[in-house]
C-alpha cells in the first residue's frame, strides 16, 4: 500500500503551523498524522502539498495510490475500510472525499477529486482538526488512539519504588526512561512516556499525557492533561492542555494553557499566557484565510505560536494570541494577538526580523540538536517572509 496524505483547502485554517509543514506532519496525540497512518499500515507515507515544502516533504507517486486527508484521524472502521479499496473507489464524509484508491495520473488533493467518478462509501463519523485550536481540543482523543497502538502486545517497564503511579494500569513506560521521585495519575486518562525521555524529582503529572521520545520534563514541572510534549524538548513550570511539536523549550516556570507550540520555539523564563478572558467571554482567534479574528466558540484558548519563534523572560501573552513563524518577543506588557511571521519587538512595537539574522538563528539552534540547517530550510523559511509581509506593516 502506498499512502500519500494530502493538503486541502483547510490548510489555510491551520496557519502559521501549516507554513512550515504539511497538514499531515502535525503532531496530535502521540503522533504525527503520518506517523500515525505509517504505524496502523506499516507503508509507506508520503505528502501532496505545496510547491515551496515538495521538496522537503516529497510525493511518491506509484501506479496505484491511496490518498487520505492529511488532517483525518483514524478508527477502526476507517481502517478496514481503507484496506478494501479498490481503484476508483472513495470514503466520503458530508459530501467530501477523504480517502480514494488513485492511478497516478490522478494524485491531487483530496478536496478536488471528482466524486462523480469514484464508486463512494459513505463513513457516519470522523474526527478530523480543521483549525489550529482542534489540535489541543482534540488531543485526549488522540491520546486515547495512539496509547494503544503503541502499547498493543506490549508490557510497560517498572519503574523504581521512588515513583507514585496512580492507575499503573493506564501507564506504559519504555525501558530506557529516566524518573525518580515522580507522581503520575493515571486515572483521568492514559500516560505514555517515549525513549530516552527524562522526567525529573518532584514532577506532577495527571493524564492523559504523552512525554515524546529524547524528551525532558524539569524538576517539579506540573502537567494537566490532555498534553503532548514532542521528541527532544525540555519542559518546565505549569502546562495544561497543550501540544508542543518537538525540538522545542519551555525550560522553566510559568504557564502555558490550551496552546501549540511549534518546532525549534523557545519559550522564556516565567512567560505566562492567559488562556480565559476576564469577561469569560468566548475567544475569538486570528484566522489566516478569513484574514480577521474569528470565533472559536471555545472558552479556554491560548497561544498559537508557529516554527522557530522565541519570547524572551517574563513575556505575558493574550488570551488567544497567534504568533507566526520565525518571531521574536519581548519586552513588558502585553504584544498585540496577532504578531506576524519575522516580527522583532513586543508591547512597545515591532520592526521586521531580517532573514539574515533569523537564518543565523535558526542554524544554531538546529544545530544544538545536530541538524543541518539546509539550503531546503532557508528556502522554505524564504518564501515565508515574502508570503507574509503584507501583514507586516509596522
């Protein structure tokens, strides 16, 4: 079976997340979609998107492909669907196709394949994100997925006696995880902690919770769930509800509440984001494609913060602020809630990032973890900048 996870219109609505990635190469739960898909098939994934990622995020196109939208979680029922399609033949959610068995000549995004030529079978369910807070409202569920594919046949490590493990039942620990002096509570939902993870004395944790691969929490972090640390971060303070990619800090104290967090982000010492208004009023959150701040109908929403963005100690954020991609903040006061891809200031303004210096600072930062920063890299954050300067005019 050759998968290839498409992006689609919805795209626009997972902005700036989106700028840097396919909509399949989001993390929810355990998982990327793409890990996720490669996991229940075991094959190979691949991803229809747009021109400036193709070249990292290349398409393998085969005589005979299954295209699935790159934002759809999947269930049993979907699965053994997926696994009798035929050629010409298509799941179909609410009028739309979201998986079609495809000859190569029609490889496109989901959303334009025309259903008049695909046998359809319709599906009465689907979980799928659609915009930017669906990544964190959605996250217990996906939780709940991946726990048990991962854990399928499997037996969790024991861990030392210096341990509190409420609900064990519910926690899979792998056998190289470092932790001592720990409190986990199972009971509100499954807790899985990755390879090589680290979680240090005095840490609280309350599931559901996944702890990614090469993954650090700091000493006397507290964790609500539903939460996903990503591979290779360090993590500190107070977190409730939140996703963070991978390759990303928040090393010490303060909050962060109902958010996501990008890749190669850095979040500063106490930085606080508030994720309920005073008022108590609905949120209402910047949308990319509608270009305004729409409703969210959600109460609790926090900060969106898109791939290697930085706030310096002690930067307070809105409730629903979305920053873009490659932004640095700081200052006192409250930035604005919508700060636009490559802005340098806070509170008191902003100028423009310039490419050079966010290349240099993105090539030392990835190179800590030791990845290049490549040339595919500096194109892509490239045609970042000029995307967005109509939204930088300081």
């Amino acid at each position: 079976m050759n998968i290839i996870l498409t992006d689609n219109a919805k795209r626009e609505n997972l902005l700036p997340l989106t700028f840097t990635r396919p909509v399949g190469e989001i993390r929810v739960g355990a998982f990327t979609f793409a890990e996720r898909w490669k996991k229940i098939f075991n094959a190979n994934v691949s991803f229809y998107t747009l021109c400036y990622l193709s070249k990292k995020y290349p398409s393998n196109i085969k005589e005979t492909n299954i295209l699935i939208d790159g934002g759809i979680f999947p269930d049993h029922n979907i699965i053994q669907l997926i696994k009798k399609l035929k050629l010409n033949q298509a799941l179909v959610y609410n009028g739309a196709i979201v998986a079609a068995n495809v000859s190569e000549s029609e490889v496109m995004p989901t959303d334009q394949l025309n259903i008049s030529n695909f046998e359809c079978f319709e599906l009465e369910k689907l979980l799928e994100i659609n915009y930017c807070f669906d990544i964190f409202r959605l996250n217990g569920e996906a939780i709940d997925i991946d726990y048990k594919l991962i854990t399928k046949g499997r037996k969790s490590a024991v861990p030392s006696t210096t341990n509190t493990l409420i609900a064990a039942e519910n926690i899979f620990i792998e056998e190289s995880v470092q932790m001592e002096g720990v409190i986990i509570n199972a009971k509100t939902g499954p807790v899985y902690i990755g390879e090589n993870a680290e979680i240090m004395e005095g840490s609280v944790i309350r599931g559901p919770f996944v702890l990614c691969n090469n993954s650090t929490l700091k000493i006397g972090a507290k964790i609500y769930g539903p939460t996903t640390i990503g591979p290779h971060s360090k993590v500190g303070g107070e977190i409730n509800n939140s996703i963070i990619f991978g390759y990303s800090n928040k090393a010490h104290d303060g909050f962060l509440g109902n958010s996501v967090i990008g890749e190669w982000c850095n979040i500063g010492a106490d930085s606080n984001n508030s994720n309920l208004k005073n008022n108590y009023a609905e949120v209402r959150l910047w949308n990319y494609k509608s270009e305004k701040f729409d409703h969210t109908g959600l109460q609790f929403c926090g900060l969106i913060m898109g791939d290697h963005s930085k706030c310096g100690i002690n930067t307070m954020f809105n409730t629903g602020t979305v920053v873009g991609v490659s932004a640095n903040i700081f200052g006192p006061g409250f930035p604005r809630n919508f700060i636009p891809s490559f802005s340098w200031g806070g509170n008191h303004g902003f100028i423009t990032y310039t490419k050079p210096k966010a290349y240099e600072v993105a090539k030392l930062v990835m190179e800590r973890r030791g990845i290049e920063f490549n040339a595919t890299e500096k194109e892509i954050l490239t045609y970042i900048f000029e995307l967005t300067a109509k939204y930088r005019n300081f």
